[in-house]
C-alpha cells in the first residue's frame, strides 16, 4: 500500500492509502456500522488527480463525511496501518472524476 495522505493530530489518524489491488484504503474513525466510517473533508484533498473516492459520500454537516466501503481484515493491510482502537478502515473502488463543466470527450 501507498500512504497518500492523512490528518495526524493527537493520536486520531484519518488516512488515505493506494492498494495494490488498484483500489483506496480509507482510515477514519469508527461508526455504529462496521462499513462505515467517518472521515474529515479535507483528507480528500490526497486523492490522486483525476480520481475520486468510488463510493458516496454523506456530509454530516460538521466538517466530516460518512464513507461507506468494504471493511478491511487483511491482516498485512491492517499491520501497515497500525488502527487505534476508535478508527476503523474500509477499501473503496478508485472512480474517475467527471466534471460537469468539462468539455465532452470527442471519440
């Protein structure tokens, strides 16, 4: 995995990695649903150019988004992410950005 970014300040750690598998490993903190964490705005800020987070995001209205993803259990993933216990960590499909102001794409 490649560590893209993240948010380290006094131990809560949201951090988004690139996997091998072609996907985004997003680290955040724990909800009440074990696909589902939390994750503040500004750490999509690390996504690659072009890319974005294959899943939707649900704004919570205080600077955070609810990501919902397949949980990760990987034993080699979750040693190279070191998890406190208040966060938890879900993979995601890598989606390509379309924006709509953009020009049409001409074949």
């Amino acid at each position: 995995m490649e560590r893209l970014g993240g948010d380290s300040t006094e131990g809560q750690s949201p951090t988004l990695f690139r996997s091998d598998r072609h996907t985004y490993i997003v680290q955040g903190w724990s909800t009440d649903s074990p696909d589902t964490i939390e994750i503040p705005h500004r750490l999509i800020r690390y996504l690659q150019p072009g890319t974005c987070l294959g899943s939707l995001l649900h704004d919570t209205g205080h600077g955070t988004f609810l990501l919902a993803g397949e949980p990760v259990t990987d034993t080699e993933a979750l040693e190279q992410i070191r998890l406190p216990g208040h966060e938890s960590a879900v993979e995601v499909a890598i989606g390509v950005e379309q924006r709509r102001d953009a020009a049409p794409s001409v074949r």
